[in-house]
C-alpha cells in the first residue's frame, strides 16, 4: 500500500475542425513532416532580419540550448523598424483599449518607432546602454510595450513585473537580477479601481539598492511623491527628444545576449536563486519562436489595416 495518489487519465477523443476552417490555416499537417533543423534554419532566415547571418542553428547540451550561434541582430528592428522601412509605416501595429472603457487609441507602426526611439533618446541619456538591466513594473498600458521596445532598441536586458504584485515581488525581482532602473506610473486602473504602483515602487526600491532611478508614466493623476534626484516624469523626460531613428540606430546584439527575465511565480523574499522559477529569453531564440508561433496560432496575416 502506497500513500501516493496516482491520477491517470488516456483522452482519445479527435474533435476536428471543419474543413473550410482547416484550409485557411497558416500552419497545416505538412509542417510536421518536415526535418527539425531544416525547419527551424528556415524560420530563422525567412522571419528574422539579421544583421549579421547566423553560422550554426543550435548547441544543445542539456538542459541548456543555444540558437542561431553566430548572427547579430535587434529585436526592436524586427518589431518596428523593418517595417516602418519597408512601406507598413501607415499600418496598425495594434489596437489598445484600455480603462475607462472609452480609452482607446488606435497605433501605426510609425507611431510606435516615433515613441519608442523618443523614449529611448531618453533612457540613453540618463545611462541605459547595452547590458544595463531595467526594471518594468506598470499596467496595460500602451508605454508599456514603448518602454519595452526601447529597452531591447539600446541591448538594455529587461524584467516585466505584474502590475498586480506586490512591492516584496517586486523588489525580489530587481535585487536578482540587479537592476539600475525602474520604470513605473503613478497609478494603474483595474476593474474600476487604482493599484497604487509608486506607493509599491517607493517601497521596493527602498530594499534595492543597485536602483539608482525611477522613470514615472502619469496614468490616473493620482497624487505621488517623487523624490528628488531619483524619480522623473515620463512626459518631462521625453520632452524635445528626437524620434528620428537615426539618432538612435538599433544595437547589434549577438543571438544568445540576453533579451528579457520573465520570472513565472509571485516568490517570496526568502527563495533562494537556485529555487527561483525563471525564464531567461534570448534575442535570437526569441524572435524566431515568437514569430513562428504567432503566425501559426494566430493566423497572422497582411491586410489594408494591419
């Protein structure tokens, strides 16, 4: 007799989709047929724009891998500005609907590289360079992805934290991976209500000592303090900044530098590094997986607006 509870279950039931559905797919049957090297090498080359060619598909010794050794490329390139470059500059890049329920704006591929590359004037001068690590604490907001972009457009690595988390997670978060910047709003809006995000930020970077500033998005208006030499408004940072990229070129940026922490779980303080759950994603990797998978689930595709 055991104490261990076995839970088993064999599901054999198909559901397929119709035909006419299944027939505009962009990813059918035949993919599965095809080698796994030759079909990731040509996702590699076909989806990514390089700045430099990749030299060898992958190293795997596990449990770790390394993909696309060799090539040199930016991630914000292939986001934005390849396709700004490439005529897409009038088409949505996406939609955002946010709180109130009449907070909407509607984003071109060229607004999105005119803000990115006007934010990113911005952090360069306050020292964000390659290899500068920067925090991301913030709601669903359209600076979020700007602030993103922008990180990956200057080779900053980056971690995105929950607007829902605590400042405890928060500061867990930066104290590992030891980031010198903090990029947060005065207050986000869920469900009606705000999340007091610079009241958590305040209290995190209080217990994170390698945070030297805070860059503040003003969300809601509500009333914060800002300290005085630490924190800056978004809005006054950016002020007379160029959006033109060429005061701005995109880093080159090796294939397996790093790109972004995504830590999965809310840890406590008290977590050790060997017991921390984290994903570490790298620029080449990334862009191949991300794009491959979009196409695939999505059904990604061209269109008049998009």
């Amino acid at each position: 007799m055991t104490s261990a509870i076995d839970t088993l279950f064999l599901e054999e039931r198909r559901y397929p989709p119709p035909e006419d559905f299944a027939a505009q797919a962009n990813a059918k049957p035949e993919i599965y047929a095809r080698d796994f090297e030759e079909f990731w090498a040509t996702e590699g080359r076909e989806r990514v724009t390089w700045l430099e060619p990749f030299e060898q598909l992958y190293e795997w010794e596990p449990p770790y891998a390394k993909w696309y050794l060799g090539g040199k490329l930016n991630v914000c390139h292939n986001c934005v500005d390849r396709h700004v470059e490439g005529g897409r500059g009038t088409k949505v890049a996406y939609f955002w609907e946010g709180e109130p329920e009449d907070d909407r704006r509607t984003i071109t591929f060229a607004d999105l590289q005119a803000d990115v590359v006007r934010f990113a004037n911005a952090l360069r001068k306050l020292g964000v360079e390659k290899g500068t690590p920067v925090a991301i604490y913030m709601g669903m907001v359209p600076e979020l992805p700007v602030a993103m972009l922008a990180c990956a457009r200057l080779g900053a690595p980056h971690t995105v934290v929950f607007g829902g988390f605590s400042a405890d997670s928060l500061a867990d978060r930066m104290n590992d991976m030891e980031c010198e910047l903090l990029i947060t709003q005065d207050e986000g809006w869920r469900n009606g209500a705000t999340v007091p995000l610079k009241r958590n930020s305040d209290a995190a970077v209080a217990s994170s000592p390698t945070v030297k500033r805070v860059v503040v998005l003003r969300r809601t208006g509500g009333d914060v303090q800002l300290e005085h030499g630490r924190d800056l408004w978004w809005h006054e940072l950016v002020e007379g900044e160029s959006d033109d990229p060429v005061t701005c070129p995109c880093a080159p940026m090796d294939s397996e530098d790093l790109l972004y922490l995504l830590y999965t779980t809310a840890r406590p303080a008290s977590s050790t590094r060997a017991s921390r759950t984290t994903r570490t994603r790298t620029a080449g990797g990334r862009s191949s997986s991300a794009t491959r998978s979009t196409c695939s689930t999505r059904r990604r595709r061209p269109s008049a607006r998009t």
